[in-house]
C-alpha cells in the first residue's frame, strides 16, 4: 500500500524513575510471570533509597517508591514490559499504524517510543492517544526532544506537517541515521564521517 508515513519519536522524561512499582508488579502477573518471580523482583526494590548532590553537599538518604533499578539488569525489561502494557491499553480500540515486524540487534530501546502512522490525526504531540495513558502511568513526554518525519510517497512534492512538534528530514536514533530519502547515501556517509 503506497501511503505517506509519519514516524513518531516520542521522548519520555525520566522514565525509569517514574515507574509505578504497584502497578508493574499487576502488569508483570497479566503478562504471566509467576508470582514467586514477581515476588523476588519486588522484594529487589524494597527499602530502595537515594540521595542527592547538589554543589558537592550530599543530601540524607531518602526513600524512592516509585521507579526501578536503573543499574539493574531488569529494569529496561520492567520498563518494556510496563510501556507494552500502557501502549496496549493506549489503542485497544484503534487500529491505526502500520504493523512492523523488527528483530533486535543487542542494543537496549528504552525512554524513545518509534510509532508509525500512516496520517497525523492531532495537532500536537500531546494529543495522541498514548499521552493520557502516560499520565495514567506516571510518565511524562519530553515536547523538546519528540521528533515527527514525514516520509512522502515516492515522487511528491514534501511539505511540511503543521504540527507543533520538531520537524525533520533526517534523525539520528541508536546510532543509525536515519532519513526519511529511501537511499542509503546519507547511512553510509554518517558512518564514514563517524569512523573518520
């Protein structure tokens, strides 16, 4: 199907902080972890505290209940297993977008969502239906770091999306660049100039 694609980068502020523990620990049991399993990562995060340096004066030790582990092993896990959820409840009823079947390649996704529709049905970023839903989780979306690129259908003339979020031709993502050109001149050159 030839359409025009909008490609989402939506940014979350402080997503592994703002994690709601109660609600990941329900999450992780409808996903199907075993309780015990569920049980030893909750007891993981039991008594967590944290402190603060401001100007070289530590602060006292303080409880942290929300939030996983960010030196943890299992906290990009946690927190895929929690977005997946949200972004499922986000669109249970709408069947937009454009299925992708991906693998991945060893390097961790995490705090970026790539979403892609095939038309732009808000005004602003906050307007898409997920934006609710992170609220509803506790997350944030960052409006300065969330990026949408337009890829026009072969031979069109591009003009650009009137929404108020950055605009761009070309994005770089987990050290791919990306483009919204089909070739892959400006990949190829990126990686020359980064070797370089």
């Amino acid at each position: 199907m030839r359409t025009h694609v909008y490609t989402n980068f939506v940014d979350l502020m402080k997503a592994f902080a703002t994690v709601n523990r109660d609600g990941l620990w329900k999450i992780m049991q409808k996903f199907g972890c075993p309780k015990g399993f569920t049980h030893l990562v909750h007891q993981l995060h039991v008594g967590m505290r944290a402190r603060v340096t401001d100007n070289g004066t530590v602060s006292k030790a303080f409880s942290m209940t929300n939030g996983v582990k960010q030196s943890c092993v299992l906290a990009p896990t946690l927190f895929s297993l929690m977005f997946s959820y949200m972004s499922k409840d986000a669109y249970r009823e709408e069947r937009l977008g454009i299925r992708i079947a991906y693998q991945m390649d060893g390097r961790l996704i995490y705090e970026l969502l790539m979403y892609f529709c095939s038309c732009v049905f808000t005004v602003t970023i906050l307007e898409f239906f997920f934006a609710d839903e992170a609220g509803i989780f506790g997350l944030c979306i960052n409006t300065e770091k969330t990026v949408v690129m337009h890829q026009p259908l072969p031979n069109t003339t591009y003009s650009a999306a009137q929404i108020n979020v950055n605009g761009s031709h070309t994005f770089t993502y987990l050290g791919s660049n990306l483009s919204r050109s089909f070739k892959v001149n400006d990949e190829i050159a990126h990686r020359i100039a980064k070797a370089s």
